[in-house]
C-alpha cells in the first residue's frame, strides 16, 4: 500500500475497516468526529453496519448487542462520551465479548475543552466500569501506530474475548502525516462457538453478565482474571529509544512520549546521556521492563499530559531504587520539546533525592508558570 | 388433524417456552405473557430465529424460560441492544421484553429513539405500575394516588408528576409500526393480547418499523393484595388510566386476517 496523508481520526477508521469491522456505533463528539463521519461514508458502501446512535450509553449498548452476534463491532468516543460509556463496558467485560473502543481524549474534567488531553489513563488504564475487569489498551504516537494499533485491537480483542482501546489523545486524532493502510482483510466467514445468531439446528445459547449466585460470579472473576494473567503475560508492548547507555530516562506514551523524544535528541546533542521509554501497551502495563531499567538508570522523569497518572505506575516499577521526577501539561495543554528538555537538563544537573511523591515538587515549579498563564484571564 | 374428540391435544407447553418452573412470585402475569409470546413463536415458526433481549427488572431471567437464543441487557437498554442485533441479522426475529421502570424511566431515550429509527424489532413492555424486583417503588406508571414503598402516602401528582402513556406517546412517531395496548387481567382480554403479539411480530417480519404491545399486568405482591384482587384492581385503577386500545396500526397489519 502506498504512503498517504492521512488524518489520525479518518486513518483508524479506515484501518478498522480493512480490518473487518462489521458495525459501528457512535455518537458526535469532539476531537473524534471524523471517525463517526468516515465510518458514516464507508460503511453503507460496503455493505456494512453504521448508524449514529442518540447518545454514547446507546451507542455503547449497540455494540453490545451487535458484539453478541460474534461480529467484529467497535465505537468510538472522546472523553465525556467515554465516561457515558462505562455501564456499557462493565457489561461487555461481564459477558466475555470482543469489543474495540477508540477513545481520543480531550481536556477535562467536566465538559472541559476539545484539546489534546491523557486526562482519561485513571478512568481507562484502570478504572472504568464496575466491578473487576481489566481491558487491553493500546496508546499510538503516531497516526501510523494509530492504525497499526487498531488492527492488533481487533485480533486482541478476538483472541482474548476482551475489550481492547486505543487510547489516543486529540493531536494523534487530529494531525494530518504520512502513513501506511493495511490491505482490506475479508469480512469474517464463520463465527464463534459462543455466538448469538439464533438456535437453528443447535441448542439455544444465552450471553449475560448476571451470575445470581456468588459463588458462579467469582467463577467469572477468577476466568477473568486467568485471562488477564495470559494478556499480562504476552501481550506487553513498548518501544525504547537510546537506552543502552541512558542515565537518565524519559517515561512518556502517545504524544507526551513522542515530544519527549524530540527533547531526548536535543539533551543528546548536548551530550547529556538521556533516553526514552514510550510504552505502547499500557494495560498490560510494561513494569518488569521499567524495573529492569531502574537497575541501571540514576533517575527516571515521567511526562505526561495530565497530572501523573501514569506516574504511580512508574512508581511501582521502580520501586523506589532511584529518583523518579515528574514533569506535566493539563486542561488540554501539550508540552513543547524545550520544555521537556529543560527538565532533562535539570535532572542531569542537580543531585536528586528519592521522593515519595514527585508530584509536589512538580507542582512547586510549576506554581509561577500556571500563575503567569492564569493572570491573563 | 385425523385425532378424535379424545385423543386431540387442545393445550400442552409451547415448544418456543422451556420446560422449567418459573421465579415468578403466585399470581404474577409475567407467566402469561411469557406464554403468549411462546406460542406466537411456535405459530409463526420462528423459534430458531428467534433473538430475545431479557431486561433489568423481575424478567431479568426470562432467557431461563424460552427455547431460543437470548442475551441479557443493561437496565433500559434492550432496545438500543436490540438495534445492535437487529442491525447485523436483518432476517432474525429479534424481541425485547421491558417493564414499566426499564421501559419508560431509565430506558427512556433508548425506546423512544428505537421507535423513532422505526427499527423493525418488537417490544413486549410489561406495564404494573410499580416496579416489583427492587420490592415495590414508584414506577414512571404509578397511578396518581397509588401507594408504593417510596410514596408511602400515595403518588402526589404535585411532587411526583404524572404516570406516562408510552403507547400514546410511542405512536406519534412515524417509526412506529404497531403500538397497541392489550391486558392480561381476564380470559378475553388475554386473547386479544395474544393476537396483538402476533400481529406486532407479522409487523417486524414484514419489515413494518417498530412494534410495541403493551401489557396492562398485576403485581399482587407489591400492591399487597391477592391475586384474584389484582386482576379487579387492575380492571378498575389501570384501565381508566391506560386505555386498552390500537394506538397505531400499519395499514398492511390492519388488513392482515390470521
């Protein structure tokens, strides 16, 4: 397939296609919405399933029905809708069923504004819905990774019977780079054992999420959990840049990760011995390898667009062997590479001490920056 | 049929219902409408295209009674599930069963833009003024003056609004193929309610929009009667209030002999 210019949003739409999407459900929302409008154009000329629902919860829902019938089904969302969306998912991981969600998350909380944002890592990573479940999520820095993403979503999503998200933030959503479609793979022939389709010639078949009797409940649980177990054990994922000999590594996902690098390569330049560590799939969540490179790292610094959310887990990678600093951007702000790379310099050139929570001191640095900014409004 | 007066069966379980006793509390009508619905299916023969969409709310496991596929969906939600089913398996038959909480409180949008979308899917909504499973609160149906465990001094219309008329308010939609109301409190009203459910499935398998029938029904456990007052009670409270009527009949299902 030829190299094209692609919109983040318009290109894993296009990609769930090729990957043999069968229906999609969704609701308008900002930075998303080009999705829906793709999906709205592609899918009746395909033959295939779209329709606009008249909210998320319903949209949601659909899914879940439409996921019953062992179809290759997906929504997508941002943020506010996300949260809408979680009676819906908490059901869809009760009853076991495949599901790809893409949520391109914006400033919050609250209404909040249409600017990129990793506000929603809690809420998807891990929170969500009710009771115990655990979904795959995959965050992209990259419209190419965006559609690489997507594809595995579905494959992840089929193999494990689990939801799968693509996490992206508004930039990945709404930013227009060269990037590569997958061939159009045909749609599904036959479907799954467990499939809801009507009882012709077999038994009939039921798909719930209600297990009246506790102990049938922590049955489900406990198959839940062996699941996850398999998806921790495989399904981890993450790129590295400039590692073998960092001193100082950068911790940063989808477009935090990717200014970071931009700041990485500059502190080289200034022969300052930084690296990245991006991790792609952030449930599961790469810990053993972040704390393989505490062994020899002399300090971490966790980048993201929110307030460190991802940050506890780098924690408890490192286990408190070396310093582990923080640098944030909020409400929808995204950090300049200068920014990053001040902080880079900072670590490489003051001792650091082990804190408990690196978020104070950020916090503390940052008081004047957000003053300034704030004495405008 | 080549049986004699004696050897002929005039009434026997219907293939469509499984053969297991229900939960249902003594003198529920859950039971009779599951029935009806049963036969229609084995009339029609449709059992083994058959989808159900159980609700939240006492049928929450009417997919432990019927002979055909069935999934189970959030509280309100069984028409926008439905949709999603509907939407991929055209040819199905696809079914939900609602009461008047899942239905026309918390399910509100999902119904009503159901049947606006003129999804060809039919809906049994049971209709007791109250919702039983939760032990007898206030439902969006409760009559004005109806005493439940959360208006304990009877539905003030001042503070509590007014019982909402799905079926009126569902036909004024151009989606709406078949919305009717029907009881279950005696033997004749039961038969008229067995033909509306025919007629609402003949509707979706034509491909006529959204169906409907509503089912006026008893709750003896939480309105604290017994049954046989039930039944007088709903005759006397109910009807007044919901009107056993066609509120929208497509004209090809209004010429349908069956």
């Amino acid at each position: 397939m030829p190299r094209e210019l692609l919109k983040g949003n318009n290109a894993m739409a296009e990609a769930a296609i090729r990957a043999g999407v069968e229906a999609y459900f969704g609701y308008p929302i900002t930075p998303q919405t080009e999705l829906l409008e793709h999906f709205s154009q592609r899918m009746p000329e395909l033959g295939r399933v779209f329709l606009q629902a008249e909210s998320e919860v319903a949209a949601i829902n659909m899914v879940y029905g439409a996921a019953c019938t062992g179809a290759r089904v997906m929504s997508s969302s941002s943020s506010p809708g996300v949260s809408l969306m979680m009676e819906g998912l908490s059901y869809i991981a009760g009853t076991e069923l495949p599901v790809v969600l893409i949520d391109v998350v914006r400033g919050g909380p609250g209404l909040g504004n249409i600017a990129p944002s990793q506000g929603d890592y809690n809420q998807i990573v891990h929170g969500g819905g009710h009771g115990d479940y655990h979904p795959i999520v995959l965050a992209p820095a990259s419209v190419q990774e965006a559609i690489d993403l997507t594809v595995l979503a579905f494959d992840l999503a089929d193999r494990y019977r689990t939801i799968v998200v693509v996490l992206a933030d508004g930039n990945i959503g709404q930013m227009m780079e060269p990037a590569e479609l997958p061939p159009m793979l045909p749609l599904r022939q036959e479907y799954p054992e467990w499939a809801v389709r009507g009882a012709l010639g077999r038994e009939r078949r039921v798909l719930t999420s209600i297990y009246i009797d506790p102990k049938d409940e922590e049955v489900v649980n406990f198959r839940l959990m062996k699941v996850w177990n398999q998806i921790q054990a495989n399904e981890v994922r993450y790129r590295e840049y400039y590692l073998d000999d960092a001193e100082f590594i950068v911790v940063g996902y989808g477009t935090a990760g990717r200014v970071a690098l931009s700041a990485v390569r500059e502190a080289r330049d200034q022969g300052i011995r930084a690296g990245l560590f991006r991790p792609v799939s952030l449930s599961p969540y790469p810990y053993a390898q972040l704390e393989a490179l505490a062994e020899r790292a002399q300090a971490f610094l966790v980048t993201e667009m929110n307030s460190g959310q991802m940050l506890d887990d780098v924690l408890k990678a490192v286990k408190g062997r070396v310093p582990v600093e923080f640098y944030g951007r909020m409400g929808g702000m995204v950090p300049f590479p200068n920014e990053i790379l001040a902080e880079i310099q900072r670590i490489a050139a003051a001792p650091l001490t082990i804190k408990a929570d690196p978020r104070l001191d950020w916090m503390e640095r940052f008081a004047g920056f957000i003053e300034a900014a704030g004495s405008k409004n | 049929m080549e049986s004699t007066p004696e050897g002929q069966v005039v009434y026997q379980r219907p293939a469509s219902l499984a053969d297991v006793p229900s939960h249902y509390c003594p003198g529920c009508t859950h039971g009779i409408a599951h029935r009806l619905i049963a036969e229609v299916l084995d009339e029609m023969e449709v059992r083994e295209r058959a989808i159900g969409v159980a609700p939240v709310g006492c049928s929450v496991f009417i997919y432990n009674y019927f002979d055909c596929d069935f999934v189970e969906a959030a509280h309100g939600r069984a028409p926008a599930m439905a949709t999603g089913i509907k939407r991929l398996l055209p040819d199905r038959v696809v079914f939900a069963y609602q009461g008047d909480g899942d239905l026309a409180s918390i399910g509100m949008a999902e119904i009503m833009h159901a049947a606006g979308r003129g999804e060809n899917i039919t809906v049994i909504f049971i209709n007791n003024a109250i919702y039983g499973m939760t032990g007898g609160q206030l439902a969006p149906t409760t009559l004005p003056g109806q005493k439940t465990t959360s208006s304990p001094t009877g539905r003030d219309v001042e503070v509590m609004g007014f019982p909402l008329r799905m079926s009126e308010i569902l036909s004024t939609l151009d989606g709406a193929g078949y919305i009717v109301r029907r009881s279950l409190h005696d033997p004749k009203n039961i038969r008229m309610a067995k033909k509306a459910i025919r007629l609402a499935f003949e509707a979706q398998v034509r491909g006529l929009g959204f169906s409907m029938v509503e089912l006026l029904s008893t709750c003896p456990t939480n309105w604290g009667i017994d049954p046989l007052e039930a039944l007088r009670w709903l005759e006397e409270h109910m009807i007044p209030v919901y009107p056993i009527q066609d509120f929208k009949v497509a004209p090809t299902i209004a010429g349908l002999r069956i």
